[in-house]
C-alpha cells in the first residue's frame, strides 16, 4: 500500500492502523479484502430493501454491513450504520431515509478511493 493510498483512506474516515492490526500487520492481506468490499452486496441489498420498505431484510444487511466496516476500519461507514442497524432493529423509520443517503455518499467515496488504486 502506497502512502498516498494510506493518506486517502485516512482522510476518508478509515482507522487502518486498527484495521491492518486485525489482519495480523499483513498490508496486502488487508487490501485484498478492501478490494473483495468492492464485490460484497450488502451496500445495494441494503439500499434495494429500504426502497421496497423490507424493513426487516434491511437490517439484515444492514448489520451484515456493519460487521464488515468493523473488520475494515471503515469508520465513516460505522458513523451510519451503528445507529441505523439498532433503528431498523426497532423499526424506528423517521430518518432512515436521509441516513441512506449520507451511507450511500460515504460508501461511493471509500469505493472510489479503493477503485482508484486497484
């Protein structure tokens, strides 16, 4: 990994020193798996399920998603996942439509980062 690489996924809210240590200091294990979130489907299930008001399914994915930032260290994610996988879990709905949508905002700046290195 690059130190600009590093610096762009810093900036974007992504605790890598945590997250490479979860990896046993293994940088280009921890990439692979950055990439491999590139593929991972939980982002539009989730998405697909809020729009279609399968609220349950949707905090399926939604957690599912949220374990995934954890083992990452992508932060910015977990900002609007934590809160949103325990509203969805207590169908409290009033604002899930604007956290989608900051998730969403989020989820395409930390893909592009990981895009633009790959």
């Amino acid at each position: 990994m690059t130190d600009n690489y590093k610096q762009q996924l810093i900036l974007a809210g992504v605790d890598i020193n945590s997250a490479i240590d979860r990896f046993m200091g293994n940088e280009i294990m921890y990439n692979k798996f950055l990439l491999r979130f590139l593929k991972d489907d939980s982002f539009s299930n989730l998405e697909n399920c809020i729009v279609s008001n399968e609220y349950q399914m949707a905090f399926m994915q939604a957690h599912t998603m949220k374990g995934v930032a954890a083992n990452l260290g992508l932060d910015c994610l977990l900002d609007i996942l934590t809160p949103m996988t325990e509203q969805l879990r207590s169908n409290d709905l009033v604002n899930i439509s604007e956290e989608i949508k900051e998730l969403k905002l989020r989820y395409e700046m930390i893909c592009n980062i990981i895009r633009a290195t790959d």
